[in-house]
C-alpha cells in the first residue's frame, strides 16, 4: 500500500507529516510517469508542480476555495489529490477523464482551461461574484509555463490598481513556455528576486546570525534594496502584496509562506513568486523540458511529420530569400521551427504566448517588405481572430499562417481540436487558404503562397497520410484522384482523403477529388460535378466549413444539386483517440457507405 491509498479526501493530506509529504510527492510523480508514458500528455510541467500542488491543498480547503490554472495542462496532481486517483489511469483516453481542468467532470475543477491567459480574469470574476453573494472562500490562481505574459493576463492585472481580498495569484516560474520562454516581461519577473545570491541570502544570514534581530534586520536591508533597484513593487501598485521568490519544489517550505500568503490575503491580495524545475524528478525531463513538455504514448516526443518538412522547407527558402522570416507564439518544437532557429537564427521570431501579438507583429514586418510566415497550432490561432481579420487581411498583407495539427488532436481534447479554423477564415476577404495532403504538396504551397502575395492560410494534422506524386497547386487547384460517375467525394486534408480512398475502394465509380484549395474553390471541378451526388468530407465543423461554401457555389448559380456535409457535429470534441473522435463524427467508411446507399436508393426512387 503506498501513500497515495491513505488520500480518500483533500483532508487526508492534512494529517500527513513533512516527511509524508515528501513521499507523497515522490508517489504522485511515478504515478504522472507511469500513466502519461501509457496514454501520452503533458509531463515535463506537471512534474514540476507536484510539490507546488500539495502545499495548497495542505494548506486551502478545496473545493470550498477555488483553484484556478493557467495553463491547464499542469493539473495532473491536483486531479490525483480530488478523488480522481482510481480513474487517472483513464486520462485523455475515451470516456476518461479529461488532462485539462473540466468544470463538467469534478466539482474541484473550478474553471476549465486550455489556452493560456485566462485564469487571473476568471480569478477576479470569481471574487466579484462571491462578494456580490456575499459568501467566503479563498480565490488561487496558479499561472505556469510562461502564460502571465499573455495579454489576456496583463489586462487583467492592469485593468485596476486595487485587488479584491482573499485572492492570491501564484505564479509557477520554471523559465519555460512549452519552448524556453524569451519574453521580455517574463525575464524581469524572474531576474527581481530569482537569482541564486538572493535566494541563498537568508540561509547564510541564518548561519551566521541565527533567528536573531540582526538576521531579521539584514534581511528588511535585503528587502529594501530589492525594491529600489528591481524594482520588485510593480504588482503592489497594482493591488497585490508581493511575496518571493519561494523554492515550489520545497514542499515544507512553501506550506509555511503559503499559511502566512493566506492570513495576508485576507486582508489584501497576494501574488506569490515560486520557482519550480520543469521535469522535476525524471531526468531527461528536467534537462529536456521543451521537448519532454508533452509527449505520446512510451513518452516518445516525436514532431509531426509535416512540421519537420515545415522546418527544412523554410530553411531552403530563406537561404534563396532573407525576406523571409519565421514567427511562432512559444511553440517552435512543435511546429518545427527548431531547425530554422538553429541555421537561420536572425530569420526566427518566438514572442511567447502572444498569438494576437504574433498575428500583428507579422503584419507590421509585412507592411515594412517582409515576408513573414507564422506558424502556431490551429486551436491557438483562434485567439487571434481579429488581428487575422483587421491587421492582415484587411490591409491584404502577404502573411502566411501555417497552421499544424489542425482537425482532431486526439487525447487533448475539445480545448485543443483543431476544428474552426476553416469556419473562421473562409469568410474572411482577401484571404487564401490550402490544405495539403501530402509533405510535397505542403512544400508546394509555401512556395504558391509565397508567389501570390496576399495573405494565406495552409492548415494540416500532426502527420501526413497519403504519400504519392503530385501535381502543381497553381496549375491543378484540386486533384481528380479517381474517375466516377454517380458519386463525388470532396475530401480536404489527408485523413478525408484517405477516408475517400477506402470508401472507393468499397464502392465502384466514386469520384475522388483531393480539394486542397479551400479558399478559392475550384469552379471548374465543381462545374464538372454538378451532376453527381457529392458529399464534401472535412476534419472542420460542417457549420461554415469547406462543405457550406460549396453548397453555397452552387446555391448561388441556382443549380439543384444534392450535397451532403460530412465533418465535426455541432458540440465540442472529447478526449480519446483520433478514430473515436472520427466515429463519434460519422467520418467511417460504414457511415459514408450507407450514406451513399440510402441517398442513391432514394434517386433511382424518385426516378421511378
């Protein structure tokens, strides 16, 4: 029996010495360890806050009290500790339980996040909402892997110079986004009390002096220079009591200055300055904690295979051409651009979580003759919709928005599907936008995007699929991949594609068309096709997607044809594998087949 079999409830860990504490820490780790190297997700930064995560609930009573993360994906203990530990081996599988905070799944989860930022403004709408009911509980954000930078945080922190009481901001520096964190406002936060002087500072005091007014002294004097050249009150003209820099991965430590932030905030609110180590406890985490940030199954770390082809493609470009530059938002690994940082350094830009930033920065260098190329997963991309619409497209600047693991992300779940950005880009004017289905075609249509010079969109999955020779995007907009005669399949990216292919394999005279041009359509195919049953297949929501703007080219022109929208159902998109969530949408050769059946049964009925 190990000790995490003693926590039924969040008070069970009350009773647990400092000792216990610490091998409780140990425990929650090699459960982390265990599962994620099972089911996949997020390591390196759940690793880190282990300690962190059981000081508060040490110290807090949760659920009374609520517990807010930003980002979400460091949630892994806290789950462990909420009467969650039998089913965690579940997490980001089917039917389990979700790795994202979820508001639906526990009563501990007090606001469900996904994206960075959010938590301090949902922090602070907490409190008002307490106040104006009148009932009492503590309000704790945690805000880790660089998201008090985001500009949704920074608005909140700055929109008043007064802060409610009972409300506490922690913030989890371990130096990282998902990438190594270079934002400007983010180093001075960790450089005013974080450095190794000034946290071993009181221990040598302590050494020497003992608790004795002297020690006590020495420190005010500590203190007091702190503020006048680091200019450590930034946060206390904005309302909050600073505390720090407190070691996270302390665990008796942080208890103490935890009771101590709690009898504070109850008469003003705290922000409390933590450090911990990403991947604390696994050592190729620790030293590797952007690439070990999240990992698959067996803790691989595998980049998709479109996003190593992005990598070397666009060092070939710059090398012929220095107006290009690459810009992602605290995701170079991810998208591949680790390979452009590394040979093409002046040419690469991370900013950090600041995708709206990112989007009009791009723009700016636009305007000034560059040729900027943005690459950011399509579930991050949304939060930069109207710099998309008012910087970018309305200027018809040439950006270029490269948008990896669009469609289903599997065991991430509805906060990171990549599932609207053909619904919140096609009805934008000005704008291009591609879906490659294999790694040439990808190639191809940055070298296209890069010719037209206007802005444009080329959104993909983590990998390609589909393998084989291809024609020129220019000349062929979209590509006949076989003949038929009754029935037209419309795929958009790899996996539809792939989907058609099976389905005409099951099927004699299906017509598949690889339509990786979605913006503009191919009129010529769809003239061509106008007599068919055509069913448009896509990884996107059928409301506003690909499959509506066909329905409406031919609405347009006033000509009957039978169209049928195949994609994402209106509801969010769970946790489980990608096959689940392609069922769970009706994208199965069974489900098309039928379709098919039916709707050509029903025409030769109508014949009759």
């Amino acid at each position: 029996m190990n000790i995490l079999d003693k926590i039924d409830v969040p008070f069970d860990i009350k009773k647990l010495n400092k000792k216990e504490l610490e091998e409780l820490a140990q425990t929650l780790r090699t459960q982390i360890i265990q599962t994620t190297s099972k089911n996949g997700g997020h390591l390196a930064s759940n690793l880190g806050i282990v300690e962190t995560t059981l000081a508060l609930y040490y110290t807090f009573d949760f659920p009374k009290d609520k517990l807010i993360f930003d980002v979400g994906h460091q949630c892994y203990a806290h789950k462990l500790l909420s009467g969650r530990k039998d089913s965690f081996d579940t997490i980001r599988t089917g039917d389990g339980i979700s790795g994202f905070p979820d508001r639906n799944e526990s009563e501990f989860d007090a606001f469900g996040a996904g994206h960075a930022g959010t938590a301090i403004s949902a922090g602070l709408g907490f409190c008002s909402a307490r106040d104006n009911k009148g009932e009492d509980y503590f309000v704790i954000n945690v805000v880790g892997d660089g998201a008090i930078a985001n500009g949704l945080n920074l608005e909140a922190l700055s929109a008043s110079n007064s802060k409610p009481n009972k409300y506490i901001v922690i913030l989890n520096d371990n130096g990282m986004s998902i990438s190594k964190n270079k934002n400007g406002f983010y180093r001075f936060i960790s450089k005013k009390t974080a450095g190794k002087g000034y946290v071993a500072s009181k221990r040598r005091f302590v050494k020497i002096f003992g608790s004795s007014f002297i020690t006590r002294w020495l420190i005010s004097v500590r203190d007091f220079f702190k503020r006048l050249f680091n200019k450590s009150d930034y946060f206390e003209k904005h309302g909050f009591k600073y505390v720090g820099v407190a070691n996270g991965n302390d665990v008796g430590e942080l208890i103490k200055i935890l009771k101590s932030v709690k009898y504070t905030a109850q008469h003003k609110a705290v922000f409390l300055h933590v450090k911990t180590t990403k991947g604390k406890g696994f050592d190729k985490a620790e030293e590797h904690a952007d690439v070990y940030h999240g990992v698959g199954a067996n803790l691989t770390c595998e980049t998709g295979s479109f996003a190593n082809t992005l990598g070397e493609k666009l060092n070939k470009v710059i090398e012929n051409d220095k107006t290009v530059v690459a810009v992602t938002a605290g995701m170079k690994d991810g998208t591949g651009l680790c390979a452009v940082e590394k040979q093409n350094f002046q040419n690469f830009y991370d900013v950090g979580i600041a995708e709206e930033f990112a989007v009009t920065y791009s723009a700016g260098m636009a305007a000034g003759g560059l040729k900027p190329i943005v690459c950011v997963y399509s579930t991050f991309l949304q939060r930069a919709y109207d710099q998309i619409v008012h910087d970018v497209c309305m200027q018809n600047l040439p950006v270029i928005f490269c948008m990896d693991r669009a469609g289903f992300v599997g065991g991430d779940g509805k906060t990171h599907q990549g599932v609207f950005d053909l619904s919140y880009l096609t009805h934008v004017p000005n704008i291009k936008i591609f879906a490659p289905t294999t790694l040439k075609e990808l190639e191809l249509m940055i070298d296209y995007a890069l010719e037209l010079g206007c802005p444009c969109a080329i959104r993909y999955p983590k990998n390609a699929m589909c393998e084989r020779e291809v024609l020129s995007v220019k000349d062929n907009p979209w590509e006949i991949i076989k003949n038929g005669d009754k029935v037209t399949l419309l795929a958009v990216g790899p996996r539809m594609l792939q989907l058609a292919l099976d389905v005409a394999d099951k099927i004699h005279g299906i017509f598949v068309v690889n339509a990786r041009t979605v913006k503009p359509l191919c009129e010529k195919t769809l003239e061509q096709i106008k007599n068919t049953l055509i069913i448009t297949l896509e990884e996107n929501s059928v409301i506003g997607g690909f499959g509506s703007t066909v329905c409406g080219y031919y609405a347009n022109k006033q000509i009957p044809v039978k169209v049928i929208n195949l994609g994402v159902k209106d509801r969010f998109v769970a946790h489980g594998s990608v096959e689940e969530q392609m069922q769970k949408n009706g994208l199965t050769i069974d489900k098309i087949t039928e379709i098919i059946t039916n709707a050509l049964g029903e025409t030769n009925e109508q014949k009759d």
